[in-house]
C-alpha cells in the first residue's frame, strides 16, 4: 500500500492514468484474495479495472480481461458460480476476438477457469466440454 501511495502522490502531477498504479491495485487484489478477504479483493479488482479502461480505451484489451478473469476467481470462492461463469465466457470471447482464434494460452487459461467452477457447480457435462476445449491444442 506503501507503493500505491507513493505511485499516487508522484501520479497526482500527471495525467491521472497510470499502468504502474493499476498494477499495484490489482496485485493488491490478488494478495487480498489470497487473504480470503473477498470483498476487498473486489474493491481493489473494480478500482484496477476502471483504470485500466481508461487507460486502454477498452474493454477488450487483454490487461482489463485479466483483471475480470481475476474477479471471476473471486466471484467463484464467494460461491458465486453464475456470475463468475458468466464473466469468464465474456472474457472468452473477448480473448478469441483479440487474438483471431480460440488456441491461444490466454484463452484456454479461462477455459479451464471455467471448468473449475464448473466442478464448483458440479457441472460435469459442461466442465468436460470446457476442459476439452481448452485443451485441445496441437
């Protein structure tokens, strides 16, 4: 937290947009989660992810995507299986649309995410289809 005030004091004489202070934010997120402190986990995703939008003018940029894939994650430990499945086939599609095509790693990345919540969910018909699509690389 330190590094993010420091970031935000030297960012204050700048444009307001910072890759530096998103990142921070969101490994902030992701220590958090590890934490099991969910909602600050969210709090800290949902302030990278506003940043990263602006700065990327998008959201179909990889960086905001994995910032989604991240609250998905989170979405999924709080049982919350139908937001996170539906976040994660968002960021699926989006990734395809990126890259041109679905065998590219970030995308089978969230292919098997949605296969752990699937296995959350107990979804065994759909957890196989997602993990044998993720999987079928060459």
């Amino acid at each position: 937290q330190r590094s993010l005030g420091i970031l935000e004091t030297l960012n204050d004489k700048g444009s307001g947009k910072s890759a530096g202070i998103a990142t921070i934010i969101s490994n902030m997120g992701v220590v958090y989660g590890a934490q099991g402190k969910y909602e600050i986990a969210l709090e800290m995703y949902q302030r990278a992810l506003y940043l990263k939008k602006q700065l990327h003018g998008t959201e179909k940029h990889p960086d905001v995507i994995c910032t989604l894939t991240n609250m998905a994650v989170i979405y999924r430990n709080q049982g919350k299986c139908d937001m996170a499945l539906a976040i994660l086939q968002q960021a699926c599609s989006d990734l395809t649309a990126v890259y041109g095509t679905e065998r590219h790693p970030e995308v089978a990345t969230v292919m098997l995410n949605m296969g752990t919540v699937c296995h959350y969910q107990k979804s065994m018909t759909w957890r196989w289809t997602t993990l044998k699509n993720a999987w079928r690389f060459e």
